[in-house]
C-alpha cells in the first residue's frame, strides 16, 4: 500500500475530527442511537467518544511529530478541562489518557497532577466485583464490560508509567487478564460483550465486534505501556492469541467483520474492524502475535480505507451501544460518523505509519 495514500488518509481523517459537528444535521435514528449531529462528532463532549478521538490524535501526533496537532491538543484541554469531574463510570476517564503524554510534552504540572489524583480515586472508589474487578459504571453495576479495557486500563497504565507506580501497574495486568477471563468464550475465543457478575451469564450473548476491538487494540497499547513495570502473565498472551485466532475466522473477503463477529447477515462495521486491524499490526510489532497474522491486518485496514470519504468521514460505524436486550438488537443500529469511529481509524493507520516508516511491515520486527 502506498504510504502516501495512507498519510493523506490519516490527514483528512484527523481533519474531519476537528470540525466537530459543523455541517452535521439530525438524521432520524433508532430509539437506542444518539442523535449524531450533537453527541457522534461533538469534540467538546468529556466522555468517551471525544476521549477515543484524543487518544488517537495523540498517537497521531507522536507519529507526525506536527506542532498544529501538539497545539490542537492544548487548546482542547483548556477549553473542557473544567468539565472533568470524579464519576464512578469509567467512559468519564477515556479523556485523561491523554494526560501523562501532554506532560511528557508540556511539562505542565497540571497533567501530572491530574492524572494521578484520578488514578488514585479510581483505585480507592471505583465500583468492583467481589473478586475485584471493575464494574463498567455505577448505573451498570454487577456488569463487566469490554469496554472498560480501552477506556480504563489504557489512561491507568499511562499513569502508572508516568509515576513508575508498581503498584498501580500490577492491578492494571490483574484487570486485563480478569476482564478476558470473565469475557472470553473458551469455544471460539471471541469476547463477549459483557459479563453479569451476580446472574454469572454473559447478558445478550453478543461477540460484538466493535466491543473486540476494544481489547484487541487496547491490550498491546497497555502492554506497551508497562510492560517495564509489570510482569504481563503468560495466561494473557495466551487469551489474547486465541482471542485475534477466533476473530480472523469470520473475517469477510473484502478484509471486515461484521456488526456481531458471528453474525454475517449483519451488515459490516468499520470502527471495529479498525481497531481490530490496528490492534493485530500493534500486536506483531511487541511480538504478542507472529507476523504471519500481519497479511490479516493489512487486508483489514485496505478494506477500512474504502470507507473513507473524500472529506474524511469513516462511513459505516454503528452508533453507541450498551449491552443491548438481544444480539439482533446490535444489527439494527444506526450508522453515521462518530469521534471513536474516526480514532479508531486513525490509530489503524498512524500504526502502519510508524511501522512502514520504520521498514517494519512485513517482517514483524520490534
């Protein structure tokens, strides 16, 4: 693939977040969707759908190295830093995952500082499982979901690095490898979508591709993080192979996966399919995967371009979703633009930048 299309994809992507809602209108949606023209591209939204658009336009930075993206960054902060408030519901910390970097960059005391402060509430406060795992939010207690890898462990890894606090690294490992426990369906190695810890049942049912996603691109990026600080189990490299295995074996021809991984007759989704193939490249690069898993990744990421329009927008994203009533109540969702949809998008191919930059695609070296 060209690096040239791929750098031109990445800009127009991260250009196409910037502009926020402007030119979005309503568009009639299911019940269960939000209106994508004030919640799906709102960047000044503190929650998790603006916190997975900074995260990747933060990995975009470190990769294009562009003052405008460092400044974009900033002035982001400034503007919502006064909307972050201490909420037992863990999308409320996707944003702050950001924070140990715009230290490391700025040196500015205040992300220091406020990283930890939440890092420390989160692990005194944060509702658990009597066997100590984090619950998804206080208005979904007793649940575990997939979720939570990304917008949880992802912001508390960083903060454990920053602060080299063992600590704090050693429940982050502990968390990946009981989500994955208590998630993964030991038949065909796919994640549920979420866990019910007093029924013992996994709710709907639904190996939920996007939900995947998160995991399968969340967990390198943690390793990543505190692998240095931690020792990560063998039990989760484990899990996590046979969890990408399982995936690849309802990938579509055209590189995608399906709403519901299981489910071909739902229509195809791009944000998952982007973290998944984000994810899988991420993956071979630490050595958790072997590089023959890359031709997979890259055939993924080619169909994932297709869904990109001329002015940026990543088409076929479903909107947010919950633990739905029924697996069939996820291929009914609406599809539209969205700020996680344009990351996860951007982290697909900021990785595969990094990696062919560095002559690193094709032979899987670290």
């Amino acid at each position: 693939m060209e690096l040239s299309l791929v750098q031109g994809k990445a800009l127009k992507v991260y250009e196409y977040m910037k502009r926020g809602t402007a030119g979005l209108k309503r568009e009639t949606a299911n019940a269960v969707d939000h209106d994508p023209a004030s919640w799906g591209m709102d960047m000044d939204d503190w929650d998790w759908n603006a916190g997975v658009g900074l995260i990747a336009i933060s990995d975009y930075y470190e990769k294009a190295q562009d003052p405008e993206i460092l400044q974009y960054l900033t002035h982001w902060v400034d503007r919502n830093k006064h909307k972050c408030a201490k909420r037992d519901y863990v999308n409320n910390l996707t944003p702050l995952a950001i924070y140990p970097d715009m230290y490391s960059r700025t040196n500015d005391p205040y992300f220091r500082a406020t990283a930890v402060e939440y890092a420390e509430w989160v692990m005194a406060h944060a509702g658990r499982s009597k066997d100590g795992v984090f619950f998804h939010g206080a208005s979904v207690s007793e649940e575990v979901w997939a979720d939570t890898v990304f917008m949880a462990l992802v912001f508390l890894s960083r903060t454990a690095k920053l602060t080299a606090n063992i600590t704090l690294a050693d429940q982050v490992v502990k968390q990946l490898l009981a989500h994955m426990q208590l998630l993964q369906d030991e038949k065909t190695g796919i994640l549920y979508h979420g866990y019910h810890c007093v029924g013992q049942h996994h709710m709907s049912g639904a190996l939920w591709t996007r939900g995947n996603s998160w995991v399968v691109i969340g967990a390198p990026m943690i390793i990543e993080t505190i692998r240095e600080l931690a020792e990560v189990p063998k039990e989760t490299i484990a899990r996590y192979k046979k969890l990408v295995d399982g995936i690849v074996n309802y990938q579509a021809d055209n590189g995608l996966w399906h709403t519901v991984v299981d489910r071909p007759d739902f229509y195809q989704e791009t944000s998952g399919s982007a973290g998944i193939a984000g994810g899988m490249m991420k993956a071979v690069r630490l050595h958790m995967l072997e590089p023959s898993a890359m031709p997979r990744a890259l055939n993924a990421m080619a169909g994932v371009i297709t869904k990109i329009r001329p002015d940026g927008a990543v088409e076929d994203v479903s909107g947010g979703t919950p633990i739905m009533p029924t697996i069939d109540a996820y291929g009914q969702l609406t599809r539209y633009p969205t700020l996680y949809g344009q990351g996860l998008t951007l982290m697909m191919l900021s990785e595969y930048l990094f990696q062919e930059q560095a002559g690193r695609i094709g032979n899987g070296s670290a």
